[in-house]
C-alpha cells in the first residue's frame, strides 16, 4: 500500500480494510463490506492512479446498494469529468437518502458544472437553514471547496467569509489556495509557511509553498518546498510538475524535460504537460520529437480543452521549420475552431508563407493579421520580425524606417531589430546608433534579437560597451 498524504489513506485502519479487501478479490471470496467502504477503496485507487481497480471497487458497490449515495456520487464526479452534466443528473435522480449532505453538494455542484453558478450560490444559501450548527463551518468550507475546484476562487473566499471559525488547517488551506488563483502569492506564501511549520509532513502544503514561491521568483525557496513534498512522496505528480516548472523557469530544458515525462508516466492524458514537453523539446533543437509529443497532446485533449489552439500553434511552427507548408496551413485552419487570436494565426501564416517562398501570400496574411489586430504596431513589428527570421533583411529595414515615422514618440521596441538588420547588411555606423539605443531603452529585445551575436557572459545591456571595445567598426 502506497502513502498518500491523506491521514485517513495512510491510517492504520484504513491499510486494513484494503488489506481485507484485496485479499478477498485476490482469492474469488465475497467481499464482505458495505457500500461507503467500497467507495472509499475506490477513492483511493483513482488518488493512487490505478483506475481499472477503482472502477471494479464502485461497480460492487452499485451491484451491492444500487441507490447509496457514496458510489453514484463517485460515478457523477466521472461524469462532470467527462463533462456530461446530463449524466450526472441522471445518477443523482438514482440517490435515494436525498437529506445526504453529499448529495447536497454534488446537485450544486452539478449546477455550476453547467455554468448555472448564481443558481447554485441560491441553492447553497438555502440549504444552509437545513445544516445543524455543529457542522455550519464545515458545510461552509465543504461549499468553498468545490467553487475552489472548478476556478471561481472569488465565490470560494465569499463563503469563506461565511465561516466563524477562521484557524482551522482545512480554512486556511483552501483560503491560501484562493488566494494563489487570484494572484496573491504573498499571502498564499505566508498561510503555507504557517501550515508546513504545524505539518511538515504535508506533501500538499509544502506543494502549494513552492507554487506561490515559484510564481513570486523565488525558485530556490521553491525548489526546497518542492524537494520536501517529493520526499515525502517521490510519485506525487503535483510536487513533481512544479519541479519541472522550476527547470523550465531556469531554462534547464533537461531536467525540466525529465520531471514533466515523469509526471506524464503517472498522468499520461495531461495535454499541458504534454505541450511543455514540446516546449522543452523545441528549446532543445529536438524538433521532430516535439512534433510527436503534440500530436500525442492532440490525441490525448478533450475536445474542450484550453490548450487545444496552443498545441496546434506549436505544431504549425515545427511543420513550417520543416518547410511543410500544407500541413502547417492544415493546422492554422484546425486552430481557427478554437477561438485562436485571427491576428496571431495570420502571423504565423504569412510566417509560414514567407518562408515557403510565397511572398505574395504571406503578404495577405501579414496585412490581414495588422488589420485584425487590437495592438497594430506590436503586431507590424512581429510582421518585421518575420521578415528578419526569414533572411529578408533589407525588406525588414525598409520596412523599420517606416515603422518609426509611424510610431508614437514614446514607443522604444523596435531598434534591436534595426541593429541586426544593420549588423547583416553592413551599415556599420547605423548598427551602433541603434545598438545604443536599444541597450539603453529596451535590453530584453537586444537578448532577443542580439544574443547570437555576443557571448553568452556580456549582458544585454551591455552589448554596445562591448562592440565598442572589441570589434572593429
């Protein structure tokens, strides 16, 4: 049996009853429990990623108590999963004690599964006239947690409010899980240091301190909180994703790499992961692995899926590096069905185009791409960019000095691009007048557009100094 961090999972007693309980499915003996126990069995599997257990556990315990509520509760969470709402309500109509606070929950829950979350916030209110007082503070948490589940973290922190008692571990967590998805990473910081302080042995807590330590900056105090939770359980996908950001963050594209195939080992249907394996990939020159990894990523996503126009964004670059026109503009059309910017998928497409050779083409899609664009200058000067990633340089140059005369005095992007056209078509003098302007005013588009040019050690900044002391213009 595997530690979860959940003290009811890691008990003595509950180690037991899956004892029990295996030893009976193992040998073909009845299984002699009642339909909640199995419920929890299965709660466990699914924690511990063994799903075909999970689903023999919950199938005996429907064959066992057709209408209890721990089982059919299990089967709508799969359902809403699955994002079959219609599902859902038909096992809840199955519940027969329909004073079970479970069954409470899970019809709100239910609701806002269907975007129905002001109906829910009333059916929730109005319960809370049926809850003893004894439990009000834990009917109140129980509520928070599942806005907190599906990213409403401002209703989450509403019924918080409700609570009147602030100081226990479960409030606080949840409120600091709150926080964190509102962007309050300092606070979020402080709940979970005071948490990990009272519970060190918490691979949750320390998880979620190295989240918001992570989103603050500070990846050595969040590789330390990380490395606690592995610790504590070396299989933990969310420890070991946030090690894998960790890398990413510091671009040790390897090691990221390592730690987000080990997350994947565990949740191979995770498409994110999937797409920051891609990212690693691609940052590592392995093109053609990063390829299939998207595709698996394609395969894997529900239909639904947020990420969905990303992954077929990143597939469009890898085919147009591979001068695969058809299959990129294939990918640009597929991308276009899920709310992808037009704007953007212009861009790559005349990016594509321009690179295939087909400059008439590319200039449609470029032109139409400035037109669709809610940021015109941002967006000609991604258009310029292209033109320079393409080898066009004195087009990108022309194309620059007619992009200044345009641009509001104030608007400093641009000159590092300038530099490098210069740099290529050996107008020495402009390239150090726009070298200097772009160290002074804009260093993080010279390590853009400059970085080849300089060792890895001179900083952006300071580029200029260093062409003036070594290089002979």
């Amino acid at each position: 049996m595997r530690r979860t961090g959940d003290e009811y999972f890691d008990s003595k007693e509950f180690s037991q009853l899956i004892d029990s309980y295996e030893q009976a499915v193992n040998t073909g003996q009845p299984v002699l429990m009642d339909s909640d126990e199995l419920a929890e069995i299965a709660d466990y599997y699914q924690m511990t990623n063994h799903m075909e257990e999970a689903e023999q556990a919950i199938d005996l315990a429907l064959q066992l108590s057709p209408g209890a509520i721990s089982p059919l509760v299990y089967k709508i969470h799969e359902a809403l999963f699955n994002n079959d709402p219609d599902e859902a309500e038909r096992l809840l109509d199955q519940i027969i004690d329909r004073s079970d606070p479970d069954y409470v929950y899970t019809k709100g829950e239910i609701m806002i599964a269907r975007n129905e979350v002001e109906q829910a916030t009333e059916y929730f209110t109005e319960e809370t006239g049926n809850v003893p007082e004894e439990e009000f503070n834990d009917y109140i948490i129980d509520v928070a947690n599942i806005y907190q589940n599906y990213d409403l973290p401002q209703e989450a922190l509403a019924w918080l409010d409700k609570a009147t008692d602030q100081q226990s571990q479960n409030f606080r967590e949840l409120r600091g899980r709150a926080l964190h998805a509102l962007g309050h990473f300092k606070e979020a910081e402080a709940i979970f240091t005071q948490l990990v302080d009272e519970d060190p042995y918490s691979k949750f807590f320390w998880t979620s301190l190295s989240s918001a330590q992570l989103m603050l900056g500070n990846t050595g105090d969040a590789m330390t909180s990380c490395e606690f939770a592995i610790a504590i359980d070396p299989c933990f996908p969310d420890a070991i994703v946030i090690k894998a950001n960790i890398y990413f963050r510091n671009e040790k594209y390897e090691e990221a790499l390592d730690y987000y195939r080990r997350y994947s080992d565990i949740r191979p249907k995770d498409e994110l992961v999937l797409l920051q394996q891609s990212y690693c990939l691609i940052n590592l020159g392995h093109n053609d692995e990063a390829l299939q990894v998207l595709c698996q990523a394609e395969r894997v996503a529900p239909p639904q899926s947020p990420y969905m126009a990303d992954i077929l964004m990143e597939k469009v670059f890898i085919y147009g590096e591979q001068h695969d026109t058809e299959n990129a503009i294939r990918n640009i059309e597929k991308a276009a069905k899920y709310n992808v910017d037009p704007s953007q998928a212009n861009l790559v497409k005349g990016h594509v185009l321009l690179a295939a050779g087909m400059i008439d083409k590319a200039e449609e899609a470029f032109r139409q791409a400035v037109l669709d664009s809610t940021d015109p200058y941002h967006t000609m000067l991604s258009v310029i960019v292209s033109t320079i990633e393409n080898d066009y340089y004195k087009v990108a140059y022309m194309l620059l000095k007619q992009f200044f005369d345009a641009v509001p005095e104030d608007f400093n992007e641009g000159n590092a691009y300038m530099a490098l056209c210069c740099y290529h078509l050996h107008y020495d003098d402009e390239f150090l007048d726009y070298l200097e302007k772009a160290c002074q005013a804009t260093p993080e588009e010279c390590k853009a557009a400059l970085s080849d040019l300089f060792p890895a050690n001179v900083e952006p900044a300071d580029y200029y100094n260093y062409v003036k002391e070594n290089m002979n213009l």
